[in-house]
C-alpha cells in the first residue's frame, strides 16, 4: 500500500498550497479534505472572483493584519505577494491588479485559481483523498498520522489547514480546533472578523440597500476613543451596515457602546459644507426641504437625516433657520450609528481567533507542543483587513510549512 511522508489536513487554499511546495521537495504528500471536491471556500471568496492578493510589499501587508502581524514577519517575507503572484502565473493562471492593488485572475472566476492548484496538484503528485479526519495520532510527543473516519494513516508530520468557522456550509466547522486543543494547543476567542455590523434603531432598514461611496468612517469606543478610521464604502442593509470599509472596522470593534461615526462630505470642510447647503437652499427656495436636499443626499437617506436634525420635511427651504443649518451639517459631517454587534460567524469573511501563536514556530509554522504537527492559514490567530490580505496570510503560512516540513524518508504502510 502506498505510504506517506506527510499529510496535509483540509482542501482549501492554504492546504493545496502548503501540499503543493511539500511535494515540489520530494514529499510524498495525502491530502485530505472532508467535502466532495477541494477549495469550495476558495470559490466563493472575493463575490465569486477571488482576490487572489495584493499587489504591495511584505511590510504593507503586515500593516494590514491588526492581530498578530509580527508573528508573520518570516513566512511574509519568504513568501510576499509577489512570489505568490509569480506562482500563479508561471502555472497559467494570468491576473490582474485592480483599485487598492486587489489581484484577481483576469477570467474574474474563482474556478480560474481552483484549477490552477488542482493542476498543480496533479502534476506533483499529491494524492487526493475524501475523508473526515477525526483526530491527529502522537507518541511522545511527536506526530505519527491521523485517524479518519475510516482508518487510521501514518506519517511523520500532518499540516492542519481545516480553516475557521466562517461559512460552515463550505466545511469551516472548526475540526481543526477540536483536533488541536486534544493535543494541548490553546485556541483563543472565536469570533467573526471582516463581518457587518447590526446597528440600533430603524435608519437603516430605511435606507436599505443604499450604498455610499468616498464617505469617511471613524469606529469609536463608548467613551470616544477612536479604534479605526477608513474612507471608501459602505452598504446600509435591513440589520444594519455592511461594506469594505465596514468590515474592516469589525476586526477593531472591543467591547459594548461602540458607535460608526459616518462622514458624508470628508471632502468639505464645516464651512465649506454650510456654503454648499445655503446655496441649495437658495437655489430651491421655493421647494419643501425633502426636495431642496436632492443634489446633496441620496434620496432615500433625506427623510433620515431630516428626522434626526427635527426639520420638517414640508417646510419651505426658504425658512430654514441658520440654527438648524448647523445642525445639519454636523450631522452630515458626523452621522452617529450605534453598533449593537456583529452579525454572526457564519456570515463572517474570516475568523477572528485561532492557536495561539505563541505556541507555533514563526519560521516554520511547527507546533512547539508537538513535534511534526504544523499550522496554516485561518487556523492561526492572524486576521487581517479586505483587499486580498486573509488569503495572502494563506499562501505565506502553508509555505513556510510546506518548506520546512521533512522529505524522502520511508513510511510504514497504511493501515
């Protein structure tokens, strides 16, 4: 029966990856995954076309993971965004570079870089099995194989890159945590990262399905301290706030009473704004308010704004008095939405949470617990912001596992 220097533990990007550069070094190398076809997480990443990575430097990407990126230093920079970008295209897979030096395959199909993994997979000879791994096997501390639903199957080392617990339908179940914590490793807080946001009262349902663009976004604790600031977009939903710049700010959100503080107009100064406004007001003297704000706010956000400024919405523009100007323009300058809390893991891009990385190698991604298990991708307590961060992390961690991982030496048989 054939046997195996290592086995690499979950089908998503981080696993073929990691079981690809292992067998590029002569591993013999199992993959396992539990579904009925490899990378159906990858598939839907990036709404479909797969934001491969970002085109920046390693030092970039680092300023963009908020939790742990010194621990990344190694990997990131044995394997930065550009040795990942030269992967996919020496292996056929042509990409593009978009706004914010988002990378995508430039067929814009997530099935472009599915194929170019399984390609490569193929072409190294990595055997490709579907089964549940139930539990990684150890003696003395160190790893001998894994057991399956079916069997029990050794080797010298096993990656683990079982993902986190965002969209559990493609797998994400947290097996990998279970497994892990049996042999001692200690998982931290599991929660959603790069998740929308639920926000108190009933503006937003108002304004469901309003997207804004060029807005500035301040996330500020209960007592005012400013967690993260951005500028982009944003999405008004039924629960509440979604978009880029939303779902960025949820990997800061600590804690009750946070507030998003929405800038309508960053591009005005308050005087500048209020010039802006009474020149509105003069041009549609005649009209009701709820019409004079047209050139100003999107339609469906004027009833919203005026309610919470307490102007009628009938009244003639012309009578709008300057007291009530200036209130308007703070509240465009600063519009107050209260977050309740995060919409849960399952709609989550990504979790927040993971082994603690002070009991992995930062070189090679080894456990230090137990010699011969090693970590990739979301498994490892490292998230980061949107733009193709989360899966360059992916690429790097299953690197430095694949290259450090042992190669060429005779395994018993399977049992």
């Amino acid at each position: 029966m054939m046997s195996y220097d290592g086995i690499v533990v979950g089908g998503g990007p981080a696993g073929m990856f990691a079981a690809i550069i292992a067998a590029r070094r002569g591993a013999r190398v199992l993959l396992l995954e539990k579904n009925s076809r490899l990378g159906k997480k990858l598939l839907i990443t990036g709404k479909g076309r797969c934001n491969v990575t970002n085109d920046c430097t390693e030092q970039e990407v680092l300023q963009n993971i908020p939790r742990n990126g010194r621990f990344l230093y190694s990997a990131m920079t044995a394997c930065p965004p550009s040795a990942v970008m030269r992967f996919f295209e020496e292996q056929g897979c042509a990409l593009k570079t978009e706004r914010g030096n988002r990378v995508f395959p430039t067929t814009d199909r997530s099935q472009s870089v599915l194929d170019c993994l399984e390609r490569e997979l193929r072409k190294q000879n990595v055997t490709v099995k579907t089964e549940r791994v139930r539990s990684v096997l150890q003696e003395n501390g160190v790893v001998t194989g894994v057991e399956t639903d079916q069997r029990k199957i050794y080797a010298d080392w096993v990656i683990l890159a079982t993902g986190g617990l965002s969209y559990p339908t493609t797998g994400s179940t947290g097996d990998g945590f279970t497994m892990a914590q049996a042999l001692g490793h200690m998982v931290t807080e599991l929660e959603g990262s790069l998740v929308p946001l639920e926000i108190a009262g009933t503006d937003c349902l108002e304004m469901q399905g309003l997207s804004l663009r060029n807005v500035g976004v301040k996330l500020l604790t209960a007592k005012g301290k400013l967690l993260y600031k951005d500028f982009g977009e944003l999405l008004f939903t039924h629960f509440g706030i979604s978009g880029p710049t939303v779902l960025s700010a949820s990997a800061h959100l600590k804690g009750e009473g946070c507030h998003l503080i929405i800038d309508l107009k960053p591009a005005l100064e308050e005087n500048k704004l209020d010039d802006r406004i009474l020149r509105d007001l003069e041009m549609y003297q005649n009209r009701s308010m709820e019409n004079a704000l047209t050139d100003l706010l999107p339609r469906s956000m004027i009833p919203v704004v005026l309610h919470r400024t307490q102007i009628d919405p009938t009244m003639q523009a012309n009578s709008l008095t300057k007291q009530k100007r200036r209130e308007l323009v703070q509240i465009l300058k600063a519009f107050d939405l209260e977050i309740t809390g995060k919409r849960p893991i399952a709609e989550a891009i990504i979790t927040s949470g993971g082994i603690k990385v002070s009991e992995i190698d930062p070189k090679t991604m080894e456990s230090k617990l137990v010699r011969g298990l090693y970590f990739a991708g979301e498994m490892i307590d490292c998230d980061a912001y949107t733009g193709g961060f989360n899966l360059q992390i992916a690429w790097a961690t299953a690197c430095a596992a694949g290259m450090a991982v042992k190669t060429g030496i005779d395994k018993p048989a399977l049992m």
